[in-house]
C-alpha cells in the first residue's frame, strides 16, 4: 500500500476518476479516518449527482431541425449574416460573477463590438433623451392631452402600430411625444415624467432588420438604455434611474409595446 | 465527407447539453450550438481523421464561449434583464425543471465560466482531466484548481440558497 498524505485535492481525484488506483486503498483509510473529508467528498458526490440529473433530460430532447440542416448543408444560412444572440446569456453570467466574486472580468476592458445596429439605436436614443428630457416648455411635440393624436400621428409616420405604454403602475405619466430622425427612417420619442419630475423616454423605430436585446450606457453616469431589436422594430427606454428600476419600467413599457404593435 | 458529417450529427445532443449548462437559456445555448457547427463545417478538412469528433467539436465550442465572454464586458448587464417578448407576456420559461433542479443550475451559472467549463467537463460531460485540459486549452494544474474552486462555489452557492429558502419559510 502506497503511503503519502492525502488532502482535499484527492477528494476531487476520486470523485473525478483520476486517483492511481495503487493509492485507492489508502486513500479510502483516509478518508474513513476524516469524517470532516468524508462528509466533504459525499455532499460533492450528491452535487454531481444533482448535476447530472438537472442535465441528463437535454440529450434526450429531440435536435432541432435546424441544426441538422446546417450540418448536412441544407440550411441557405450565411454564417456572417446571422446575428447570433447566445452571448446575451454569457453576459448575464459575466454580470453574476462580476457582482458576486470579486470581478472576475474587472480587467478585462470592452473590446470591440461585432456589430453596430444595437450601439446606434441606443446612442439615438440617449442622444435624444438627453437634449429633449431636460426641456421644460418644448421637450415635446404633442402632448399626452392630445394622446389619440399623438400616437396616430406617430405610428403613421414610423410605419408601427404604437400604443402609448401606461406606466402609472411604476410612477411615470406621459408627458407626450415627438418624431425623430433614426438612422435611415424615423423614430417616435415618448416621454414620462414621475412626481419627482424625474423622466423617461421610449425610442421606438421600424428601421431594424437585427435581433437584439442589451443595456448600454454612452458615459459612465449618464443616462442609461435598455434596448430590444428585433426584425421590424426597436426599442430603447432611456433614463437615469437605478438599474432595477429602470429595468422594472423598460419591462412593463415592453410588454405593452409588443402588445400594441400585434393588435 | 459523409462520415465526418454523421460523426458530427451523432455528437450534437452532447454539444446541446454542454451549451445549456454553460449558458442555461436554451435558444441562446442552442445558438451556440449553431455557431459551433457553422464553424466546424468550414473547417471540416482540418478535422483529422483519426481525432475524436467530440473533442473536436467541444473545442470549437469552448472557443467560441470563451471569445464571446470576453466580449461581452461592455454590454454587460444584458440578459440580467428578462425582455423576451414571451417572457414579458408572463409565459413561465422554464417548464420541465423541477425546484432542485433549477437550484443547481441557477449556481452553475454564477460561478466563472472558466470553472463552470471545467466542472462541466469532467462532472457532467466524462471527460478525463487530461481530455478536459486539452479541450480548455489549459494545463493540467490549473483545470485541477478550476474544478475544485468551481465545486467549492458550487457548495456555498447552494448553501446560501437553502439558508434563504430555511429564512423564508421561518418568515411565514
């Protein structure tokens, strides 16, 4: 029998498969003899377990179509010009671990981006949030007063059927709206303003042949854009409030939205 | 040619089930799944014969994982925010998992995704420590250390979940 001190290192070795098979006699010993390691090694074990279970029901599940067409060279998809949009679940994780253990990504800085579509929608939208929103007499072209008008004239002009989104649940009234230039067409800007006179606007554009969905801010402390685009439209809801907040608010305005446009 | 693409064909619910641990949401592991057989189809003459499939494919994939975590520093907080159309219509997302379940894999996806890679690679996936470093591209000794930090966090993570859920109970 080999002799040689074991450590929690070889608790992984075993549970992994990896300890020589020479040392597994002693190792077993060992661990008999550690009731903090062998207490160690069983919750590992019942997390793999776990694991493997919450997992296992994925290669059961039927292939997509389209994965097997790409493979067997039936899919007409153009590699380049397909947005992929798996990286938004890798961004969440990206978040937890910097918020949760000690900024694992805190050196690595932004590095270019693949595509622009995005960043455009939601530099005009805060580039217009941050000229109109700080207007008191002309931060609007028609007013929430005139709300039928305001929200005809506007879908008609950007080519979507726009239901102004209420958001008296989450504190801001419409203060009412505006129509913008947006990289090749046009955009409607709605405006809400809670009691605190604090404001938020909505940017809302047809021209949009991407798929997306993300925050971006254009400077460290400015106002903040939580933006979806999809094919035919898009979306940004501008503001300065807390992440939370302003997510809370861009959700509801978003359900609505999507609402309004299919009805 | 043939071959190559039925080895391939074999190969994709384990790539499937690889993506959905690493990233959790199914489109978007499905999506990486995608990106990962687009890539290899063009690299298909690369592909030695002789080299398993799996590990060759499950190297496209890290890289691409890898690359795309690494890019998506600046749009960060992204997909924090639960915005699909269904998802804001209140359509419950996840149907098939059960509350432990989703337990293990809400802390899977909080841990790094370097240790996440490299638990899911040797607890989930089988492979060999040395199949594992290969794949990640990483020596020996550190895919060692990232399966047992990635282990430990998993613990603590669960740990603190099942203190929460102890709290709210008592709260009741």
């Amino acid at each position: 029998m080999t002799r040689r001190d074991f450590s929690e290192r070889d608790i992984h070795l075993a549970l992994d498969g990896e300890l020589p098979g020479d040392e597994r006699a002693a190792y077993d010993a060992w661990i008999d003899a550690n009731p903090e390691m062998k207490a160690k090694s069983a919750r590992y074990t019942a997390d793999r377990a776990a694991l493997r279970a919450a997992f296992a029901g994925v290669l059961d599940e039927p292939v997509p179509v389209l994965l097997k067409q790409i493979v067997r060279g039936e899919g007409a998809t153009k590699v380049a010009a397909r947005q992929s949009r798996w990286w938004l679940a890798a961004a969440a994780a990206a978040v937890l671990v910097v918020g949760g253990l000690g900024g694992y990504f805190a050196g690595i800085d932004g590095i270019g981006r693949d595509d622009g579509a995005d960043d455009q929608l939601a530099e005009e939208a805060i580039a217009a949030h941050v000229i109109y929103a700080a207007e008191q007499r002309h931060a609007v072209e028609v007013p929430a007063s005139d709300k039928d008008h305001l929200q005809t004239w506007l879908s008609n002009r950007v080519g979507l059927k726009l239901v102004a989104p209420d958001l008296v649940a989450e504190g801001f009234q419409l203060v009412g709206g505006r129509l913008l230039p947006a990289g090749q067409g046009k955009a409607a800007m709605l405006l809400y303003e809670d009691a605190k006179g604090q404001r938020i606007s909505l940017f809302v554009t047809a021209d949009s042949s991407a798929k997306s969905k993300g925050t971006y801010t254009a400077d460290a402390g400015g106002p903040e854009a939580v933006y979806w685009l999809d094919k035919g439209y898009a979306c940004a809801v501008v503001g300065s409030l807390p992440r939370e907040q302003l997510a809370a608010v861009a959700k509801r305005a978003y359900g609505q939205l999507v609402a309004g446009l299919a009805s | 040619m043939d071959e190559k693409k039925a080895a391939i064909l074999g190969e994709i619910p384990r790539l499937r089930r690889y993506a959905r641990s690493l990233l959790r949401d199914r489109d978007s592991a499905d999506d990486l799944v995608q990106d990962c057989l687009e890539r290899a189809l063009l690299r298909l003459e690369g592909w030695q014969t002789g080299e398993s499939p799996r590990r060759w494919l499950f190297t496209i994939m890290h890289h691409l994982f890898i690359d795309q975590m690494r890019k998506v520093n600046r749009r960060g907080e992204a997909a924090i925010l639960p915005l699909d159309a269904n998802e804001a219509q209140a359509v419950p997302a996840e149907q098939a998992e059960n509350a432990a379940s989703r337990e293990i894999i809400d802390a899977l996806q909080a841990i790094s995704p370097d240790r996440r890679a490299a638990l899911v690679m040797v607890a989930i996936e089988g492979f060999s420590y040395a199949e594992a470093a290969n794949i990640l591209g990483v020596p020996a000794g550190t895919l060692m250390s990232r399966i047992a930090r990635g282990r430990e966090e998993l613990r603590s993570l669960l740990d603190d979940t099942a203190r929460r859920r102890s709290i709210r109970i008592v709260e009741k």
